[in-house]
C-alpha cells in the first residue's frame, strides 16, 4: 500500500498531456515536469517571457479633454454616453506569455515495472523512477536555476551493467509556436559534459530570448549529436538550466561559466544544489497547514484518483497544499499570472495576462493570512515597478495626478490600452486600491508600515482628490464614469455612475492613504472628501445594488462580483457593524447567478459568503469546483469545468477559502469559525497570521473548538464566535488559549 500523502502528490502515469505535467518553480524559472522515462520532457517557462505583439508600444488613450462633457452627458441621463469615450482603436491584448522550449531526454525503451511519479510540495521536487531509471527536477530559489538529476538506480558495478544512454537537446517545437520565429542552436563538449544553447528571436522583433543548459556527465562518454548531445553509458547526468529574454546577442559562453560556478569543489552537486533551495522553500511552505483528519486509504491515492472523490477530506488537504505549494512556486519576480508561472502553449488564454479586476486578487488572496510574505513581495513586485505607467493612465485618460491600474498587464507595461465597448476598462478606477489592499493587509499582519505602501496610497488619493469633482442634489460627490468589472445595468450601458466597487475603493483608498499619513493637511482633506462619498443603495430586491445611482438595476447573472468589494477584500460591510448592509450584500449573493461557471467566480462568491458567516454558501461554492472537473493531474486547474482552459485561478485561491471560512481578522477584530462547512467536522488550521499581529493554532472537532493565539505585539482585540462577542487583552510574547465549548 502506498503511504498516506499530505504534502505532495503523485500518479503511476508519466503526463500525456503537458497540463498534467507536475510542477516546479522558484517564481522565475518554472519547470513542467513530465516523467516519461523514454522521452523525458521538461518544459522552460520564465515569467518574463512574453511574446511582443505590438502593444509593447501601446500608450493610455488621450480622453482627459473629452471628460467634463462625458460627465455632463451621463448626468444628465446618456446611459450609452461612455461607449463614445475612446479614442476608436480596435481591442489590443497584452504581450501574450509563452513557454520556452523543453528539455529532452530520449533513451532506449527498457524495463519501466515499478514506475511512479510524484512531486514533493516541502521540496519542490518533482520526480519519476522505475526500475532502471530515475529523474529528479527542482527549481532553486537560492541559485536560480532548474536542476535535473537523472541516474539508473539498477547500475550496479558488475561488467555486463549498462548505465545512461541518453540523447539530449533543447526543442522549441512547442504547440502554437510561430512560424517566424528564428531559433538558433549551440552545442560544445566541455570538461563536464556539454554546453547547449537555443536562441530563439521573436518575428518581427529585436527581442529575443536563450536558454542555456550545462550537461555534467558522471561516467561513460559525452559526444555531439546536433541539434544536442549523445552521453552513453554514465552513471548520472546533472542538467543545469536558465532562460532570459534579452536584446541584442547574448554571451552564452559566459552563462555557461555562471553555470558552471554552481558546481561545488569535492562535493556531490546535486545534494548540495537541493539543499541549498530546500532551506528557502521548506521554510515558506511549512509555515501554514490544514489538517482534516482524512482517510489514510484515500490520503494515499494518486491525485487523479482522489480528484474522483470530491467530498473527501483527503482532497481537500491535498489541493490545499497543492494550492500553497503552487502559488509560492510561482511567486518571486512577479505574483502569478492566470497560468501561475507555467504554461506548454504559445497560445495562452487571454494572453496569460496578470487580470488584476479580479483573477491576481483571487489568487494571492491567501499570502497575509497563510503566512507567504513571498507571494506579497512579488505582488509588490509588480505594483511598485508600474508606478510610473499608472500615472500616465491617470494623466492622459482622467487629466488627474496620481495613479490609475490597468485591468491587464503583462508584467512589462502599466499602461491602460485593453479595453473595448464591451469592456470598458479604461473608466475603472478602483484598480490602484483593490491592488494596494493586499499590501495594506501585510502591513498590518507584520506591524510595520512600508514607506512605498504609504507612498502608492497617496499617489491613489490624490487622484480620486483631482477625479471627485462633480455633486448630487444632497452634496454627495459622484463617481462618474463608474465601471464595475466586468457587468452592466440591466438597462444602461458599461459606463454608468456610482459603481458600488468604485464607491467602496475610493472611501477605502482615502481613509487608508489618511491613517498612513497621520498629522498632515493631506490626511485631513482625504478624510473630509471619503466623508463625501455617497452611502451604498440597496434596491428594491433587499439587494446590495450594483450601481448607487437611481434608475440603474441590477444584472444579476455574473460570474464576478465586484460590488461586494466593500465585503471582501474590505471589512467595510461586515455582521457586526453594519448589520443592515450585511443582509443587503447577502441578498446579493443569494441572487447572484454562476454564468458561464468560472471557477474565479465560484471561489470569489465563497470568500464573500465567509465574510458573511454564511458555511453553507462556502460549502456549496466549494463543491461547484471540486465536483466539477476544475483540476487536472498535475492538481494545477482549469478556468472552466471539465478542465477546459488551464488557469490557477481555482488552485491558488482554494487555501484562502478555506482560511476565510476558518479564521478571519481584522487590526482589531477576531472572528473563529465563522463559516465552517458541515463536511468537515474535525481538523486543525496551523500557522494563521492575524492582522492585529498574533500567530494562531486551531483544532476543532464536534465537540469543542480551541485556538492558541502567539502575539508578537501587546493589543487589546474583540473575539466573535457563534456564542457573541468578548475582548481579549493580548501581550506580546505571551501565548493566548481560548477554548470554545458552543462553537
């Protein structure tokens, strides 16, 4: 029988297809891992390669001259007047991201009994063996570089014992891979083994990018088999491998010293190259864990097995973990894209964007909370590092200073040119807000406020200071245009007024750029404007409307639900202080439709219900993606059911569900168990991170629940459960247990 696994997975197929192939990654390199042990195939992706289409060149439409009389006509009742604001170019998608090429390892057909492959999430190990084989793929967070191991476990030292034969090469043939594209390879035998290089330039452009990959060959005979390498007889060969976009021509001679430098004097390579990256990984992935007391029969299946039992505990564990594992791994340089940091396919949906109205939110929604300041770091990455194009959307669109976020990037440009009548992206503007919310959140977990966060909120508020000019009949500013991403009112246009969304970021954005400028004129006029901000509306449903504006109704069957902003993410609208508008938001939940079954909109309607103490909502938005064929083997998802389109939408935003459901916080708030499914009525949620600044362990069963709170900073909080409200007086240093009896 196979042991029980809670960290890892595995299957006893290599991947027949490359979303089933296991993954690898150190948030730059990410590796594909497909465990063939006759054609090996490790697929190369890097977060910075993007093909350029010609929006590289793309700048923010000219509108600001034209925004005073687009007002003018929306407030006087234009519903159709924001399609008209545009300067008519055609919809323009994002450089799309693309995979590099594959690493591939042809060896003779041999005895294949005993064949397993796995990967091991404390590690970032994904490996496959058999009798004569075994191959072992990491991406090293410490050296920034994809190692692959191969040896043959049955050489043995006897005469007639036959070791690797190998022929080894980079192949760009990828599907959806351009015609165009001018791709170059290189191959020298060096003292270790050989050198392979394949440069390949994008059509049309003069970017290009190589990979470069150092062969070490223990044992047997290394020669040159063009486009690669033939090794015969070795006991192992150790494949080191990097990828980088570049202009002009780059010294690949040189990268392959870099290479060679990884090498240690007089110790065994690939153990020290592991342990090296297994110091950073196993730190970061062991701080936080969920345990919900599963089957060890069924912890010991193969993913694709227990993916076929969708109530099961034991699979909730594991796509937990998986979710963990796979959204560290593809967080570093830059957060996750919709496709995490992997992908086989040059033709990625919608371009393999980062989709910041949503998807990057959803996906990094667990980093605070489950304790990954690495995923915060590269989101951070990414906001601080388009500053500047932000503020040329701000200028050029709205005539404004400050910053405006753009609904898509490709991790290069900042600026705003994707956006049609359908998709009016270029009337958001709570963008810049929903983006900074979770570097408000890691601020507020670790107690120290970061000088770049305090200087991003200002540069929001100056904005809405500049873009909140126009009044109501009572005095209250308006938001207008207002866009709420991506839906319409059922009897206007995209571009309308008062987006729920926008009222909720604008008063967010102000209040919070205040508290980090404490003392200042700027804070005091930030305060005055957000009290200006017009209240929420609820519409005739009892619902939380769309739109405050009157005369616009709601359009319920949406796959996203950006109105509920003010509930999740924000604590804006919550059970305790705003009870009434916390019925309104649940209402519009209840009314809310699935669409077009996204596994984001699923998810993202979990996260509100959990806000909303709502289990039974979680439950079922869970059992919507479990039961619906979302995950392939490789546990990485898909955005559709019956695993239609790879996306990690589903895969990274999973944890953060279940946290939610568990464990909520605010600076001064503690809710337990505030939505628990039914399902599980036993586990333990290790490693919590609260945003008044305590660790917390908790344990439940049917019985009774306890948590034991770690503070690192003295604060008095209130507890919620289901028994009501209490305050708890914490000291720094001093560990906090609480029992809950009626839980």
């Amino acid at each position: 029988m196979n042991a029980p696994m809670r960290h890892g997975t595995w299957e006893p197929r290599p991947a027949a297809r490359w979303e089933d192939a296991f993954l690898s990654g150190n948030g730059r390199h990410g590796a594909m891992v497909f465990g063939d042990p006759h054609d090996d195939r490790v697929i190369v992706t890097h977060h910075t390669l993007v093909r350029p289409n010609g929006s590289e060149r793309a700048r923010p439409p000219r509108l600001a001259a034209e925004l005073p009389a687009l007002q003018d006509r929306l407030l006087a009742g234009d519903v159709t007047a924001a399609e008209r604001f545009t300067d008519g170019r055609e919809l323009q998608w994002v450089q799309p991201f693309h995979p590099a090429f594959q690493v591939r390892l042809r060896r003779p057909a041999d005895d294949t009994h005993g064949y397993r492959r796995s990967v091991d999430f404390t590690t970032g190990v994904a490996g496959a063996q058999c009798a004569g084989w075994s191959s072992h793929v990491f991406v090293s967070r410490a050296d920034d570089v994809i190692v692959q191991y191969v040896t043959s476990p049955g050489l043995t030292s006897a005469p007639s014992s036959l070791g690797l034969t190998l022929d080894i090469a980079l192949d760009h043939r990828l599907p959806g891979a351009p015609d165009g594209l001018a791709v170059g390879h290189g191959a020298v035998l060096t003292p270790e083994g050989a050198l392979l290089t394949l440069r390949a330039a994008y059509p049309g452009s003069d970017r290009a990018y190589t990979g470069v990959t150092l062969l070490v060959v223990t044992g047997g005979r290394t020669s040159l088999a063009p486009p690669g390498a033939r090794v015969e007889d070795a006991e192992s060969v150790l494949l080191l491998t990097r990828v980088r976009r570049h202009i002009g021509e780059p010294d690949t001679v040189a990268e392959g010293r870099k290479l060679r430098a990884l090498l240690p004097e007089g110790r065994e390579p690939y153990g020290h190259l592991l342990n090296r990256h297994a110091d950073l990984h196993r730190t970061a992935y062991s701080r936080a864990s969920l345990n919900l007391d599963a089957d060890d029969a069924e912890r010991s299946l193969p993913g694709s097995a227990l993916l076929g039992r969708p109530t099961s505990p034991a699979l909730l564990e594991r796509l937990f973990a998986a979710g963990r594992y796979h959204l560290l791994s593809s967080s570093g340089a830059l957060p996750p894209r919709l496709t995490g940091l992997w992908t086989g396919d040059w033709n990625t949906a919608w371009s393999g964007a980062f989709t910041t109205n949503a998807n990057l939110n959803l996906q990094t929604a667990s980093a605070a909370a489950a304790a990954l300041p690495e995923v915060t770091r590269a989101h951070a990455n990414l906001v601080h590092g388009r500053l500047p194009h932000w503020r040329d959307n701000a200028r050029l669109i709205f005539g404004a200073r400050g910053v405006v976020a753009p609904t898509h990037t490709d991790g290069e440009s900042g600026h705003t040119y994707h956006f049609a009548r359908e998709y009016p992206h270029q009337l958001w503007t709570a963008g810049a807000d929903w983006l900074l919310k979770p570097l408000v959140d890691h601020d507020e977990t670790r107690g120290e406020q970061d000088p770049r966060t305090a200087h991003a909120l200002a540069e929001v508020a100056v904005f809405f200071e500049d873009f909140l000019t126009r009044t109501d009949t009572d005095g209250n500013l308006v938001v207008v245009p207002s866009y709420s991403p991506e839906n319409r009112p059922a009897n206007a246009s995209w571009g309308a007024i008062n987006a729920a969304m926008d009222l909720s970021a604008a008063r967010h954005a102000l209040l919070t750029a205040a508290a980090y400028h404490p003392g200042t004129p700027e804070a005091g006029r930030w305060r005055a404007l957000a009290a200006k901000i017009p209240p929420h509306r609820v519409n005739d449903d009892g619902a939380l409307a769309e739109w405050a504006w009157p005369g616009l109704d709601d359009t319920y069957d949406h796959r996203h639900l950006s109105h509920l902003y003010g509930v999740w993410p924000l604590d804006e609208i919550n059970p305790y202080d705003t009870p009434r508008l916390a019925a309104a938001a649940h209402r519009a939940l209840e009314l809310r439709g699935a669409e077009n079954d996204s596994a984001h909109g699923h998810l993202h309607h979990a996260l509100v219900a959990a806000r909303l103490r709502d289990g039974e909502r979680v439950a079922h938005a869970l059992g919507q993606v479990l039961g619906g064929d979302f995950f392939h083997a490789s546990l990485m998802s898909a955005h559709y059911p019956n695993r239609d389109v790879y996306n990690a939408d589903a895969a990274h935003t999973l944890p953060a569900v279940l946290v939610e459901a568990l464990v909520q916080s605010t600076p001064d708030r503690l809710v337990l168990l505030p939505a628990l499914p039914a399902t599980y009525p036993t586990g333990e949620l290790r490693g919590v991170r609260t945003r008044f600044g305590a660790e917390l362990d908790l344990t439940w069963n049917p019985q009774e629940a306890h948590a034991v709170l770690r503070p690192t900073r003295t604060h008095r909080v209130e507890l919620r459960t289901s028994s009501g409200a209490e305050q708890l007086d914490l000291v720094a240093g001093e560990d906090h247990v609480l029992t809950l009896k009626a839980w």
